[in-house]
C-alpha cells in the first residue's frame, strides 16, 4: 500500500474518532434544524445527503434562488472539492474536481467535448453547461463513478434534477434581474416565467423560458478596420496612422441565452410514472472575456479588461434535448428508462494570426497581414439506459442492474483566412499561380462517430445493525471510427497553381476500439443516528479518440524539419488511448446540537492512470491530444452547515488538493527556445509537477441574518466569501506557464420577502471589492515576439492573454409566484 494511502486511511480514522468522541454543543432554544435536502445521485431512490454513504453533496432551489446563481461557476465557489476555470461565456468553463485536470488553462474548451466529469439532465447524460433555470436542485458526486455513471466520471458527475411538473399545483412564476459591471455601460437583464398546468389527476404540464442579455465589459481597442488591407502594428506613436487602420469597441463579451424547458409528465396510477421534455438552449457571445495587460512588448496603452486581438471572435451554440424518463413498479423492483437525443452546433470566429506568425513560414512580411478562423461543430448523440432497483425492504440484500448504450455521430471543421496574402505571394515570393479569392489558407474536417454499451451492477449487503457493505462493477465497450484530413489550399493554388477554389482532402479512416472493467466497493458504518462513516475504493475511465489532424507523408523527419510548409501528425500524434482512475476514499457524515449543526469531510487519495494531455504536433502545431504516463491526487474536503438562532444561519467549507505527476512524461509541454524564439523546445513533465487548472485550496463562507418585519415580511442580509489559492496554468509550470495569484470574492445582499414567499426583491453586490483576478492563460509571455514586416516594421505578435472574472456587479432581482 501506497504511503499516502495509509497516510488517507490514518487522518481519516483520526477524524472519525475525533467525532464520535467530540461532546455535544450548548443547545440554543430558538435554533431550527438545519435543512436536509433529498438526493437520487444513488440511483437507490430518494435519501438525504446525511443518509448517503458515498461522497454526494447538493445545492437546492431555495438556495440557488437566495444567491442568485445563475450557472455552475457562480454555484460551484461555494461546493468544496470543485473548481471550475472561468473562461467567460465563449468558451464552456473546464470543470476540475480533486486536482484531475493535466491540460493547460486558456485554451479553448468546446461544450461537445467531454471532460473529468460527467454532466446529467436528470438521468440523462448532456453535454453542454446549463442555466440554472427552474432547477430542483444540483447534485455533485465527488471521485469516480464509472460503475454507475459510466465514461466521463473520472472526478466525478454532476446531475441537474429540474422542478417536476405537478399534478396538484396551476401556478405561473416571473422572474428578472438586472444588472451593471463596474467596467461595463449598459445594464445587463435576465428574465424568465416558469407555468405548471395540471391537466387531469394523472396528467401535468410544466413549461418554463428565460431570455439572458449581457451587455459585457471587455474592450476591444485595436481591432483592424478591414482584413488584408489595414495595418493591425501602424505606427502607435502617430495618431492619425493608428486612426487610419484600427477601431476600438467596447463591451464586446456580450452574451444573449435563450434557453427553455418542456415537459409532459403522465402518472395513471402509482405504479407507473413517465416524463418526456424537450429542453433548448441557445448561446450568442460577442467576444472572449480576456485580457492582454501581460503582454508587455505591446507599446500601445492596454488595461485590465482590454482585449488585444485583431479581429472580432464571436461564437454561437445551440444545443437541444429530446428526453423520456419513465419509472414503473414491477413489485419485486423498479424498472428504470432514461432515453435521450441531443443535438449540438456551434459557430465561431477567432484571430489566428498569432499562431500562423510563429511559426516562421514568412506571414509577417505581409505589412497588413491579419488572419481569422471560421470553426464549426455538429453533433448528435442517442443513449439509451434501463436498470433495475430492487425495494427498499427487500432484506438485507438489495441489488441494483442495468445497461447503457450511446451513440454519436460528429462533424466539426476549422477554415483558416489569411486575405490579401495571396497577392502579396505573387508580388514578393515569386509565386505564379491564381490568385485565392476565398483566402482560405488551411481547412481540416474531423468526422466519425462512437459507440459505448455497458451492463453494469451493484449488490448492497445490510449484515448487521447500521452496517452495510456494496459492490460493484460495470463492463464496458467503445467503439471509434474517425477522419481528418487537412489540405492548405492557398498554398497550393498559389504556389502550384491548383484551381482557385479547390479543397482536396485525403480521406484516411482510423478506427480504436476497447473494452474493460470498472469497480467499486463501498462500506459505511451508522455509529448513531446522527454519526456515519463510510469508506469507497471507485474506478473511472474516459474513452481515447482520434486527434483531429491528417497524417505525415512516409519518411517525414520527426524532429519537425521540413523543406516546405506542412501541416500533420506524425504516428504516435494520431490517436491517444483510454485513461483511467482509481479513487481511494474515507469519509464521515455527522450532525449535532439537535441537528442544528451538520459537518462532513472527506479524505481522498487517487490513481490517475494515462491522463490524457494537450499537446501540439511537430509539424504545424495543431492542438491534439496525447497520453501522460501517470499523476495522483491527494487531498481532503469538510464543510459545515450551522442553524446557529432562528434567525441566523451560517455555511462553509473547505478543500485541499495536491495533483501532481508520478512519472516522467516525454514531450508533455511545448516552450519557445529564448536563444532561438522561433523554434520550439518540447520538455518533458517530471515526477512531481503540480498539476494545472485549479488551486491546492479553496474555502467558502456564508452568512444568512433573517430580520421580521411588520404585516408578514422579512429582510435577509447575506454575505458570501469564497477564496481559491494560486492556480498554475501549465504543469508544474513549464513550457513558460504562469502562477496566476490567488483570490478572493466578496458577495453581499439584502433581500425583502413576503412569508408565503409569493415574492422577493434583492439587491446585490457581487464582487464587493471590485477586486481583479485572473482565472486562466493562453500560452505565455516568451510567445509575445516582434518580429518584422517586409519594411523593417515592427510586427507585435499577442499570443499571451489571461482568462478575467467579472469585476464588481450591482443589481436587482426579483420573482414573483401566483396561484390560479
């Protein structure tokens, strides 16, 4: 056994003892007992957190109404053992649970793609990050799932549970906010109305729809007037030339959501129990929420919240979902259905020039030369899942069995433009071919689909008193098949006088297919009504796939040299394999001073096996993926839940996590030699290096004061504090990474209700101390050359920029419920 295992078993044991032994608080008359919230995240059926012997925590309705959380980032400051790495609303916010992240920060992050962890809708599996609109509650269960949840779950799932429709209750809620950024101008809104219409005693409807407009505070000072004609480096000490060839614009991480659920539950009797729901979601965002005050060879002005990139990048995603989730008693056990289609596109535009001017392929001798991606993406996946549960009171044996299946089917592709480069081709590098009236300077395609089916189950044997023992284990397969050819078509029609709108692409099929066993065993022991320790050995996996670049000609030289302009993976940068972990884990579950006080923690240690990497090929540069040869994380989280009066609650937590890599991992990051700023120098992780993406601690406190008023109302005033240590952006901080600082944020609100709660109004002050801190980067500050055109001008290249929250908000929310 590992040291720091029997390091995780002796704190943890430590820790159960100091609690069972612990003396019970001083008992105060007026306090309640905390609330309980119900979980399913089992899969057994309904039980409260206290009750659930594994490592699952909750946030319900109530609370995500207090605070106003609108998405997972807001909700996941205050869940200990989760971080999610703000990236603004372009990109999805890379979900990092226990340190289980080797990528760096920064870089973008598509909602098609998955993850350490698994998301779900219910009980089916999406893949997009949700508004938190009538939701029931989110559940979070922390270390591996893969016997139950399947691939994905190598941290862990999270499970939203939206509101039910409800055959007893005809109401429609209106709810709206609004809103102002301490950098922004215009006043941000969020609106939405939820109706629940029963239409018989075994028929309800449920519908609900909400429309987000965020006005943005990134500015954009030094975009280009028109690409290939203007200058994006004019002369920054002339006004009139920087006049000439760029505009500025303000406020350009604009955000409009769309999103929308609804929902047909028929119940005939009580055996039988079905829901089908379509759900919608549409995403516009104007811009990337970043910041380029690190680039300092940049000689132009540029603050906090400025974003220098030359051309807009906007992005757009839709994603729908066509569910069907049905529960019918059988007697002997439930019987379980969960049938899901989803669809997903995504549009959106980026500035490429930083990259095509690296890469010394002669680019920046084009004095107006700007280049720009067009990115799209299309997928569509069915699953399909049925189980059986066997009753509650079934003896001391209770047993659960299914099968999953799921399909996608994808299609992305990425247009790179490079106008105006064409011609100067011809004028200064002698070329002789057409001219390219498309511009398209490079296209790659990547297309395939793949398959999952598993059988899996878990047996619970109830051997004594309080004393329970549960295993399991989930045999699964995959099946992928992919293609992605690339072509350079303005190079080739320029160059060798290819057709001028001619794309050729060398189809090449690749296939990986896999198969294998996950496991689990759970123990917990119930010391006493209100005391339960529990003890979880899981496994987890996440499927390997194609990377999405063609391959090199036979004979190519693998150290990167190469005569002419080429853009490739060599063999071992084609596909990457599966990854697995293994999660050991003791926890204890408590509560005391007549339930007014409830603390848990948890002590963890887990083996992460072949963590898939980011990485780039030899030739070109192209973001792959690639295998590691291995990494753990050890760590512990608690947190507390304290009815401290009647009228004051309080809530907090805290987490640590060290990830770090075991092994030496060749060529795991990429750097700019400093001797030679155009080549690249590719070195290797060391056993050791922390992990990037999230901070080795993060802490959480909420405070609550209920003050009553005249004629049934209330005031609440609430204030929130969540701090996150340095964060690192690339592994161990190599390859040129950064240590973005520490911080905290402060959250303060006021809010007047009625005690029917029929409505409430809050203001709010979010990020009190308008503090600024960084959450990710794109590659680092030895990217940021200058180089020259044609003319002896400077050319600023501006790869380095860093992920920014938001800075202070001031607003207004309210809702408002009716009964008819």
């Amino acid at each position: 056994m590992k040291p720091s295992i029997k390091l995780t078993m002796l704190a943890s044991a430590s820790f159960a003892t100091l609690l069972s032994a612990s003396p019970a608080l001083a008992q105060d008359p007026e306090a309640t007992a905390v609330d309980e919230i119900l979980v399913t995240g089992t899969l057994r059926g309904a039980s409260t957190v206290q009750d659930a012997p594994i490592n699952i925590s909750a946030v319900g309705a109530a609370q995500i109404e207090e605070q106003g959380l609108g998405d997972l980032v807001e909700l996941t400051r205050f869940v200990p053992g989760v971080f999610l790495v703000d990236q603004g609303s372009r990109n999805a916010a890379r979900i990092v649970v226990r340190g289980l992240n080797a990528d760096p920060i920064g870089e973008s992050v598509s909602q098609g793609a998955g993850g350490t962890v698994a998301t779900y809708l219910g009980e089916v599996p999406i893949s997009i990050d949700l508004k938190l609109n009538d939701v029931e509650r989110v559940e979070f269960l922390l270390g591996p799932q893969g016997t139950l949840y399947g691939a994905g779950t190598l941290g862990g799932a999270i499970r939203y549970i939206p509101v039910a429709p409800s055959f007893t209750e005809r109401t429609l809620s209106i709810r709206g906010d609004a809103y102002g950024y301490s950098e922004g101008e215009g006043i941000s809104t969020d609106f939405g109305a939820t109706i629940n219409l029963p239409i018989s005693d075994t028929l309800a409807f449920r519908a609900s729809v909400d429309l987000l407009d965020d006005q943005g505070f990134i500015d954009m000072p030094y975009l280009v007037r028109q690409i290939g004609v203007s200058n994006a480096n004019p002369d920054f000490s002339n006004p009139a030339d920087v006049a000439a060839n760029l505009a500025g614009a303000e406020d350009v991480n604009t955000e409009e959501v769309l999103s929308g659920r609804v929902a047909l539950r028929w119940s005939p009797n009580d055996r039988f129990d079905a829901t089908l729901s379509y759900n919608y979601q549409n995403s516009d965002v104007g811009g990337r929420q970043v910041s380029g005050r690190r680039v300092t060879t940049f000689p132009a002005p540029v603050g906090e919240y400025d974003a220098i990139q030359r051309v807009a990048e906007p992005n757009e995603r839709t994603s729908d979902l066509i569910a069907l989730e049905a529960t019918v008693d059988l007697g002997f056990a439930d019987l379980t259905s969960a049938t899901g289609f989803q669809t997903f596109e995504e549009a959106g535009q980026r500035d490429q020039t930083d990259l095509l001017i690296t890469l010394d392929y002669g680019y920046e001798l084009f004095p107006a030369f700007t280049a720009f991606t067009l990115e799209l993406e299309d997928n569509e996946t069915l699953t399909q899942e049925l189980r059986l549960t066997s009753k509650p009171d079934s003896g001391p044996f209770s047993w659960i069995v299914g099968g999953f299946y799921s399909k996608t089917d994808y299609f992305n592709s990425s247009s790179e433009f490079t106008p105006g480069f064409d011609q100067f081709a011809i004028d200064e590098f002698g070329a002789s071919g057409p001219l390219r009236p498309d511009s398209l300077e490079y296209y790659s395609v990547g297309q395939g689909d793949f398959t999952e089916t598993a059988v899996f189950g878990e047996v619970t044997w109830q051997f004594a008193s309080g004393w329970q023992i549960t295993g399991g284990a989930r045999r699964y397969t995959y099946e992928l098949n992919a293609s992605s050819p690339t072509d350079l078509p303005l190079f080739y029609t320029v160059f060798h006088g290819r057709d001028p709108d001619s794309i050729e692409l060398d189809f090449q099929d690749s296939t990986d297919e896999e198969d294998g066993w996950l496991y689990k065993l759970n123990s917990s022991y119930e010391v006493n009504p209100d005391l339960l320790v529990y003890g979880t050995i899981s496994d987890g996996y996440r499927i390997g796939g194609a990377n999405g670049a063609g391959a090199c000609p036979p004979g190519l030289d693998p150290s990167g040299n190469s005569p002419t302009q080429i853009v490739c993976a060599l063999p071992n940068e084609q596909t990457y394999t599966s990854e697995k972990t293994r999660n050991y884990e003791i926890g204890v579950k408590s509560q005391w001073w007549d339930r007014r006080l409830t603390v848990n923690g948890a002590i963890f240690f887990i083996d992460w096996q072949d963590p898939q990497v980011t990485a780039a090929t030899v030739y070109g540069l192209q973001p792959i993926t690639k295998n590691a040869d291995g990494a753990e994380s050890t760590g512990f989280e608690v947190n507390f839940d304290a009815q401290i009066t009647d009228r004051f609650s309080l809530r907090g937590s805290y987490s640590y996590a060290r990830a770090e890599l075991t092994d030496v991992t060749v060529n795991l990051v990429a750097r700019l030699d400093t001797a030679s700023p155009y080549d690249i120098i590719y070195e290797d992780g060391q056993p050791g290096d922390r992990l990037p993406g999230s901070p080795e601690y993060q802490a959480s406190l909420y405070a609550d004061y209920e003050y009553p008023l005249a004629n049934g109302l209330q005031l609440n005033f609430a204030y929130g504090i969540s701090a996150f240590g340095d964060v690192l952006t690339r592994t161990g901080g190599r390859g040129g990474g950064i240590t973005l600082d520490a911080f905290q944020l402060h959250n303060l609100s006021v809010r007047l209700s009625d005690s029917g709660a029929d409505w409430s109004v809050t203001a709010y002050v979010d990020n009190v101390w308008d503090e600024f801190y960084e959450t990710g980067a794109r590659s680092n500050p030895d990217y940021n050359l200058i180089r020259e055109d044609i003319n002896g001008d400077p050319v600023y290249a501006r790869n380095h920029f860093t992920n920014v929250g938001a800075p202070r908000v001031i607003g207004i929310r309210f809702t408002k419920a009716y009964g008819f």
